[in-house]
C-alpha cells in the first residue's frame, strides 16, 4: 500500500511552524508496514488543494490529510475533499455531544462556526477527538481511501494512534512491518561511528542502521523489516552484537526515551548509592535534569549552586587563599569543591562543575575550559579537564553530559 | 515570484527526521517577499523526484532543493536536475581545495566518493559551504530556476543565509517585503488571548496577527507587509498598541530570541539588586535558567537545592519540627525557605520552590501542588499557591517560569 501525507496550513508555507505531523504519521504507517512515498504542504487554498488530491488520486492508494478542520473560513480541508468526492458533509451526532459538554463546562459559549468542527464526510468512519472538538474521518473510497486528520499535534496524534492506525489494522491488515531498535552512545561522534562502521551500515539492508546525532550524543537506529515479531528480535540480536563489538565502550542504553541521567539514577538506585553536587559553571543544570528522573529523591538529596567564589567558600566552606592560589578554574578547585559538597551532603558520590562558559575568557583560561570532579566515599576523586566548543549553552551542556557519564563510570568501576 | 521547497530524503518519509528545513527557507524566503505555495518531500528515488521536477517546473518561478548532496549513492539530487536540465556537473576548484585542507588536516582519508560532493551545475553560480564539503548551486534557467542545498541544517543555514539569500537579493530585487515583530506574554493562555483578541485577529489583514502557544507561554508574531523598512514600523506599533490595551497585564517582551529568565536577568541588572534560590521541586533548573543568560554572575551568586528534609535543615538551618507542623510542600516552609536562603547568599531577593512533581502525591497533597515563595530584603515575602497539571517536567517548567514571573513582579514593585 502506497500512501502520502498532506498538510494544509499557509503558517507552515511561511515558516511559522514546522510539520512534525508529517513525521509523526510517517512513523505510525511505518509500523503498520505501510510505505509512505510523499509528504506535500499546500496553504489554505481550494484551488491548490483540489490539484494536489486529483495528483493524490493518481499515485497513492492511501492519502492522509492533515489540518484545516478548525471552526473558521480558512480550515477548508473537509469540504475540498468532500467536492472532490461528490459526497456531502454530515453532522456527527456524537461530536456534537462531546461539544456541547465542552461548552457547558466553560464560560466561553459556543459560536455558530464551531458546528462546521463536528461535521464529517457521508459514508465515511468518523473519528472522535478525544483532546479536541474537530472530529476526524476514515473514507474507503472505490481506489483511493482517505483520512482527515486535525492540525494541532495534541489531537492528531491520539486521533491516529487510537482511532485510525487500529482501522487501518482492521480494513488493511498489518503487512511486513517495520522493528526498531534504539541504541544510544555517548562519548564518541556521530562522523566517527559512521566512519567506524561504514561498511555495515552500507551493506546492511535488512536490519537497516540508521545513525542520528542529538547534542553531545548518537543514538543508532536498527529496523528490520519481517512478518513477526520473533524474527525481528533475531535479526536486531545479531546486528547489535556486531555494532557492540565496535562500539561497546561508548553504549550506555537502549531506547527513544531513555537518557544518560535515566541510566545514572537507575544505576544509583540499583547499587543504593546517593549523590550530591557543587556547581558552579552549570548553575544547577546538572542537578535538575537528575531530578527529571521520578523517584530521583532516593538516590539524592539536594546539592549546591556556586556561582561565584564567595558562595564557594561560605557555603562549601573552601578556603579562600586555595581559590587565589589555583584559580577558580583549576583542576585543585573542582576537587576541593566535589569533596566538600559530598562531607556536607553526606553521600556516596558528589560532582562539581568548574569553566568558562564564556562569551568571554575567566582568569585568562579561554572560553569552553571545564573541569569536572567525581569525589567517592569509597575512592579517589577523580578528575577530568575539557575544551568543549561552540556556544555557552552548549558548553554548559556538554559538561552536564560529561559529569554524568563520569558519575556513571565511577558507579560501574569503569 | 513564486516558490516551492522539494525536500528529499528517505529518512524523512520514515518519520526519522523532521523536515526543519522547509520551515527555516520558508522563513528566509518570506522576508524577501518571495512566496512559497508548496512544500514536498521524496525519497532517494530519481525516478519520483524527475517526476516532481516537471510538476514544479509548471508551477513555481523558483524550487529550493535540499538534501542528496552526500558523497554516497543514494545522494542523487545534483545529477537528476543536471539529467533534467539537459547539462553536466563539473567540478569546483575551489570546494575542491577547501576539501583537501579539511582532509589534510584530519586523519580520515578522502576517499573517492567524496568527489561526488565538490561537483556542482554548469553554467550554475556555486554556493560555497562554510560548514561542510557539500558544495550547493544557484541555477537560473530561462523559466525556471533552481538553489541547491545540503540536508543537515548545519550547513544548510549558513549556506542559504549567507550565499543563497544575497544572490536573490541581487539577481531578482527584494519586493514588497514582510516585517515581523514577535510580542510574549506570559500568565494568559492561547485560547484567552485569541479569545479576547478574535476580533482584531480575523480583521486584521495588514499586520496579519499570529499567535503561537509555546509551554507556559504566548507569544503574538504581528507581520506586515510593505515596500519599505518606516511603513512597517508604522504599521506594526498601531497594531502593538491595541493589543497591548487589551493584554498589557500579560506582556513582557519582544523578540523570538528573549526569554522571560532574559528579561528578569536585565531588570536584576538595570535596578542593581541580585538574586538567590532554594529550590526542592524544581533541583535547580530555576537557577540553570536564570545562568542561561551571559553575565548572570553580576546578579546571582549562586544558591542552594534542597530536595530532602535533611538539606532544608542541613543547608538552610530549617527547624525540623516546623516540617513536621506544616508539611513540606506547604506555605510557611516555601516562605521559610526563601528567607533563610536570602539571608545566607545575602542577596536582595530570593526565590523558593517547594511541591509535588509527581507521579505520586506527597503528604496528601496532589501531584501539581506548588508553593513558590519570593523573599525581598525590602518587603515582605510573596507566597503563591499553584495546581499544575500534566507530567512531572511540565509541573517543574511551568514552576520555574512563575518564579521567574513572580521576580519580575516583585522587582518592578508590580
């Protein structure tokens, strides 16, 4: 099954918002095995909007259209579609419930525009909104079938996941489908796994491997594509193997959703560790994307942010002539102020963040000089400088990700 | 002039990536008054991307296509439109050297392949790649004509910025040209302020008025569209003014680059005070923020997280027994907790968070509780109670933006 997606919208032709419904829809039709060949934006406009489906009709079994289903005169979607068919538009009786009781349970009235949102395509499957008022529609057509689709992505997306991919299911069945697998490295670039393993991922056809970059990490996507679900853990099985056999050093997880700091606070709480921390260059970043983690609070306690020298010494108690003596950015300050913040919070481990996260130079070290300090209850501190590159958050950012692989390593013996 | 954007890439039909680059040239071509009617995106196919190439041919006066310039063999843009156009690609000496210098000065060897990325359209004007070895073109033919872009945007920013909007500048003038001004608002919800601007919003034609929900904020994009640089401004402050008469209350700032945390950092600065923090929902992220802003140092010495009892107690000298009296996540202890951090960085204000992140509730309280507290060295301390909704980062961010709002409130005495 062919398919295509069409966006209708003149702010995403101007640049004002950017079409991740598309990519959300691809990914979902991916899973059903169902290959999509196009993605098309068109404004709100009849005319090129009516062009589109006739070229729609003529290349795509499926054709998925989203937005244009609010209650003004732009949001024209519906009714294009419903000349392009010769069929009318009805009103759902029961989008018109929900609205009513959306609108009874609000100050705002209901406006009369509001009832073009409850009306759906004659003959069609109409699609309740669960986190909107615009109702969806699944049409099979005699060649082509369609689906409309609300534009804001917090209605389309439960729309497509629990209205129209189950149909699809139903009407279509769920061909080869596609597997991924998402391993997650850090510590090493994305040129250089590639160049690393470039004849794998040239030659791998079945499971394909698709390498992507994120801010100081590299994620791998493996995707095989089988008829169950047994023979897609096979075949990811053996290519992870091969891609570990290289890169093992640097893999630290699996998983879209998962994150270094998840791994870390599972790996603390696993081991019953806790950890503090002193910072001053990251300004608490380090500590919050720990807490990002729920259930974060059995493994820390609370730390410090210290910014300038003196909240160094009066919180950190650090003595003052140490600081003149080495700099406030020196390897012997990031050590003194792990140590210090992990006596005062009385835990396992504490991390300390130290550097220039600029835009101009401190104490003569340049722009994007860090250093980062592991202290241990049980071993020595240990200490880690960086030059990291481009800009102040991406600094900050670096060493946030730096002090957390540190801390995970340290945890491992690594 | 009319435009369109071909985007090609299988990895975008998977749903693997989001196309960002339409939205990013769209944008650019906007504020050269250029139109764009469509967007589309194909895959490594040489077959479907000719086919779009003689519909885009009918249709539009310019086609921006990014993407496929790789040194692999699936990258086969530059050779279906050179196919296309009836002409030969040819190599550039100067890409060429600038290849040779990033090889010469790396271990990776070049290999053969990458030739394919330095051979750019004859007869086309090529577009130096600051960022990359992928060289791009501007092709002017008699009808139609055609830029030439790489996929990551890392290069294709840079390349479409500073080598491909100057030469339309040059070679087709600039004409009636969009100007945008970008107003935020914080503590007034989307559906509120289209609400109460609806009016205004489906009359205005010339500024047009675009508003866009970003977490915990508004902000009002106004665009107008005029020949000249004093008529937009002209245009934009009436329209400014009468949105302002309504939502004044609401509004902090310009600029799609400002930020509230920017915003509170400037007032800190402008009325010579500084700013400390307690922070146990938010683990430090309101202090993270505030550093986000260069120069923060002069304004925030530093602060403390306190996510356990223990460190309210330990670090912040907070009497036991009153957590026992009122709870942690309560009023008195975020006011408390305020003071005592005041006190201890000595600064002129200090901002406290005390709540329930959730998923679980605490002491009985609901997830989504909130206590923010705001000590003042002159006055009293400010204490709000909030109930957040939606997951646990969503309760810490909207946090972490009311604290910044209630500082700014505090420091203009609002």
């Amino acid at each position: 099954m062919k398919a295509e997606i069409i966006a209708v919208g003149t702010e995403l032709l101007l640049g004002q918002v950017v079409n991740t419904n598309a990519t959300f829809i691809s990914e979902g039709l991916a899973d059903l095995g169902i290959e999509v060949y196009y993605h098309t934006v068109v404004g709100d406009n009849p005319k090129r909007l009516e062009e589109l489906l006739v070229l729609a009709d003529s290349r795509s079994d499926l054709i998925v259209l989203c937005g244009g289903l609010g209650p003004t005169d732009d949001d024209l979607t519906k009714n294009v579609l419903a000349d392009h068919l010769g069929i009318q538009l009805v009103r759902n009786q029961a989008a018109l419930d929900h609205m009513n009781e959306f609108f009874g349970s609000r100050d705002r009235p209901m406006t009369p525009n509001n009832i073009r949102q409850i009306e759906t395509l004659e003959g069609g499957i109409p699609l309740p909104n669960r986190t909107g008022l615009a109702i969806g529609s699944l049409y099979l057509g005699e060649k082509n079938n369609y689906i409309i689709l609300p534009g804001p992505p917090s209605e389309l997306k439960p729309m497509f996941s629990e209205q129209a991919a189950p149909l699809l299911v139903e009407k279509f069945g769920v061909h080869e489908k596609l597997t991924s697998r998402v391993l997650r490295f850090y510590g090493i670039g994305e040129s250089q796994i590639v160049t690393d393993l470039a004849e794998m991922i040239e030659n791998q056809t079945n499971p394909t491997i698709a390498p992507y970059a994120k801010p100081n990490e590299v994620t791998l996507r493996i995707t095989a594509k089988t008829e169950d679900d047994a023979s897609a853990k096979t075949l990811l099985d053996q290519v992870e193997a091969e891609i570990l056999a290289v890169e093992g050093e640097y893999f630290y997880g699996y998983g879209d959703d998962n994150s270094l700091e998840e791994t870390v606070v599972n790996l603390l709480k696993e081991h019953q560790k806790s950890v503090t921390a002193a910072e001053s260059l990251t300004a608490g970043a380090f500590q919050a994307r720990l807490a990002d983690v729920p259930g974060v609070s059995e493994v820390f306690p609370g730390g410090f942010v210290t910014y300038s020298n003196e909240t160094k010494e009066n919180f950190l108690g650090i003595d003052s002539t140490l600081i003149e003596e080495y700099g406030v950015v020196s390897k012997e300050i990031a050590g003194v102020m792990a140590e210090k913040a992990r006596e005062l919070a009385n835990t396992d481990y504490a991390v300390a963040f130290t550097g220039v996260a600029g835009p101009d130079p401190l104490e003569g070290q340049p722009k994007g000089t860090v250093f980062i300090a592991v202290a241990q209850k049980d071993g020595e501190t240990v200490i880690e400088q960086k030059a990291f590159s481009r800009d102040r958050a991406y600094i900050r950012q670096s060493s946030v990700m730096k002090g957390l692989d540190m801390l995970r390593r340290a945890i491992l013996n690594k």
